[in-house]
C-alpha cells in the first residue's frame, strides 16, 4: 500500500514531469524563444483583413525539405511567421466570414493548423510532437481549432463551398532554396480544388513582415549581441598564420554558445585577394602577414537572422593604402547611417536614396592605381532588410518607415590590390531616425588596431 507522502511525492513528480513535457512541446525547438501567441493571431486575422476574398492556406515544410538528417529543422518563413509552429508536416487554413447575404468579410471566421497524428515509433528518433488530439494543442498553438492533417481536404473543400479564390505561396522566396517547395505544394492545390483560383499570397506578407513587431524587434536584438560577441572574439584571434576557417569556426562557437541555433548564412572570412570576392565563404586560405580580412559572419536567434561584417588588418596595423580605403568606406556608411530615416529610400533605383548618398561619397574620394574614382568597385546594393532571413522579403520601392530592421554595408573591392573592404551594420529605423544595433562592435579603426595589439 502507498503510503500518504509517498502518494503526494508520487503526485508532485508527475505534475513536475507534466509540466516538463507540455513546455517541451509548446517551444518550436529546445531553448527556442517564441512571440506571444496573441501576435501570431493578430498577423493571421490581418492578413484576412487584407485579402477577405479568398480563403488563405500554408504548408509548413516536411523534414525532408529541409534535409534535417544533416541540419537541425527549420520552418517555411512565412508559415512560421503566421503561425509560430516550428515542428513539421503541419498546414493552415484561414477562413473568412461571409454575411447573411453571402457577402465577403474582413473578419476571420475560422483559422485551423493542421497537425500529422503522433507516431510513437518516429518519436523515439526524433522526440516528443504536439499531436491534433492533445488537449492542450489549442492552448500550445495559439489556434482555437487543431485537427489532423487527415481531415485538410475536407476542411477545404468545405470552405470553398463560399469561395472561389485561395491565396497561397505562387513563388519561391528569393534565395530560400524553396523552389521545389512551392512548386509541389502549388500542384497539391491545383489536385485537391482544381476548380479554385489560386492568387499570390507572398506580397501580402512580405509587406507585413518589413515592419518588425516589439518582439521580433526583442529577438533581433539578442541575435545581434550573440553575434557581437563572435566577432568580437575573431577581432582578437586574427594574425598571421591563422587559417580563416578557425576564425568562421570561432566566430560560429561564440552565437552559438550564447544561444543561436544555426548561422544566419554561410560565414564568410576572405583574406588577401578573397577580401574582394564578395560571397567567398570556402574559407580555406591561411592568413597573410600584410592582407586584410573580411569577416561576414552573423547568428540566428529563435529563428530571427542578424547580419553584420568588419574587416582587419592580419597583422594589427593598417597599411597606409588599407587605411584610406577603410576610412573612405567608413566615410560613405557614417554619411549613410546619419540619413537614414522614415520616409527615405534605400535601394539605387531613387535619385535621392542612400545607396546613390554612399556611391556618391566613395566615387569622390580617393582614386584607384590608374587614378580611376572608386566607385567602379562598389558592386553590390548598400542594405536590405533583416527578420526570418537574413535578406528578409522586402519590397523597396517603399520607403523606409519606424519598425523597419535593415543593414548598410558599403564596400569597395579592388582585385588588383588585392583589398576589399567592407562594413556592415545593422539599424532599427525609429520615428526620427535610425538607432545602430550593433553599435556594441568597434568599427574605429585606432580602436581596432589597439584591440588586435592586445593579444
């Protein structure tokens, strides 16, 4: 027989080992740090709002879009920006409501994740999934009603007993690697309702997602000071003879130790002649007394990307040539960052944008060997936004508004002498201007030197 305490420390046990796993399954990934679920709704009921004529349906990606054999398992951006569901194989559906008169509504009447039934079996490899008949699915998601992937056809044809129009991802995100993605998922479409209209959901949402919420804001901002830290440890690791793989691998150590899940990008860490080639991220070469180092190379926290470069001199000290360029450089981002505001442009396609205020100051001061202006070897945009991805959806025939997370990183590269530089920041655009995020990571280059002097 059990005794009385035995029986409440029995019961106290199992409420603790209760709590243990609704926590395990209300994150999206172990230690991961998720919005309030009243935000994901908001977005889903605006994103309604905004189209109202169409039902709206998402596929989350399945492991194997991913390759989660060899990375750890991500979500479908958008899917997860509406959703906050992190685990696979899941869909949703938005319904709006129709009037007594069968008229169209701005108002949602029902928004359903679909999740695939728990396997036992499949769990013992890969842990613990929130199933649809776990009573507390509705509370972990965030949805009011979550049923099982089995019942998507049903639920949509029913819907589409009032609408004729679905809107669902018509085109791969840039530089996903979603292609095959969206292609498939726009077949299953066209099989399971063939007599619907399907129309692009991808603008909507990337005009969404442009402005940051307090809380995407909040975990940028830990992505940010991750990063801060590994490039901050690179600073003081770079000499002569130290193999730019080993200063990648550093940099990558320190986010991750401080809670990143995975680079935002393939780091990049380019000495001598590969300072000039923009995406060189073999990182294979041995550091050169008299090179400079490029070092790109940021973090993701709680999927939210950050984006951030600073270049070095191997040996401690800028040449004098290194030194001009470096400093005409950080000339034309301080002109940059001071403009950035509301209401101003940044791509190079408007007169007055801060691209055309960047080239404008690297094209006018200081020549090249031949005694050509500069800007020939600015060959690359000045910024972009930041979010899920590191070059966040963003539509920049818009200007700038408060929330927006963007870079501005001018760099001239110039192969014949073998120095590429540049210098990447991250700003928050705020009502009046612009506040710096990585303001925390020294771009001075005294103060660059006098770190590296230290070691």
């Amino acid at each position: 027989m059990m005794r009385a305490f035995d029986f409440q420390k029995w019961m106290l046990v199992s409420v603790c080992f209760l709590i243990a796993i609704l926590t395990f399954l209300s994150l999206p990934a172990a230690g991961w740090e998720r919005e309030p679920l009243a935000d994901f709704h908001q977005r889903r009921e605006k994103l309604v709002s905004e189209t109202g004529d169409g039902v709206i349906v998402l596929f989350g990606y399945d492991e194997d879009d991913v390759a989660a054999s060899v990375t750890t398992f991500h979500q479908n951006e958008n899917f997860y920006y509406l959703t906050g569901w992190n685990q696979p194989s899941a869909k949703m559906l938005l319904v709006p409501a129709t009037g007594s008169a069968g008229q169209h509504s701005s108002e949602m009447a029902e928004e359903i994740l679909f999740l695939p039934p728990r396997n036992p079996q499949q769990e013992r490899w890969t842990g613990p999934k929130l199933g649809p008949d776990d009573p507390d699915a509705s509370a972990l998601t965030g949805f009011p009603t979550v049923m099982s992937t089995a019942r998507f056809h049903s639920e949509l044809e029913k819907a589409l007993k009032h609408f004729h129009k679905i809107y669902t991802e018509l085109t791969p995100q840039p530089e996903s690697g979603e292609d095959c993605f969206q292609k498939r998922e726009v077949e299953t479409l066209r099989k399971l309702a063939p007599s619907a209209t399907l129309a692009d959901l991808r603008p909507f949402v990337t005009r969404m997602r442009m402005v940051k919420t307090p809380g995407e804001i909040a975990l940028i901002r830990k992505a940010v000071s991750a990063s801060i830290a590994g490039q901050l440890a690179a600073i003081k690791a770079v000499h002569p003879g130290v193999w730019e793989y080993q200063i990648a691998a550093l940099i990558k150590y320190e986010f991750e130790n401080m809670g990143c899940e995975w680079p935002s990008y393939p780091p990049i860490v380019g000495s001598g002649f590969y300072s000039t080639v923009l995406h060189y991220d073999a990182d294979s070469r041995q550091m050169q007394e008299g090179d400079v180092v490029v070092m790109d190379a940021a973090g993701s926290y709680s999927g939210y990307a950050s984006d951030m470069t600073r270049t070095l001199p191997v040996d401690g000290r800028f040449t004098p040539r290194q030194r001009e360029i470096y400093e005409i450089v950080l000339g034309a981002q301080k002109a940059a960052i001071a403009a950035a505001k509301p209401g101003v442009y940044l791509d190079r396609q408007h007169k007055n944008s801060l691209y055309t205020l960047a080239y404008n100051y690297l094209n006018s001061h200081g020549v090249d060997s031949h005694g050509h202006h500069l800007g020939q070897y600015f060959i690359h945009g000045l910024g972009h936004s930041v979010g899920l991805n590191v070059h966040d959806p963003a539509d920049y025939n818009l200007p700038l508004e408060p929330g927006m997370v963007i870079t501005i990183e001018p760099g001239l590269y110039i192969p014949d002498e073998k120095i590429g530089v540049r210098i990447e920041d991250m700003l928050l655009i705020t009502q009046n201007g612009a506040e710096v995020l990585t303001q925390g990571l020294p771009k001075n280059p005294d103060e660059m030197e006098k770190m590296m002097k230290k070691q």
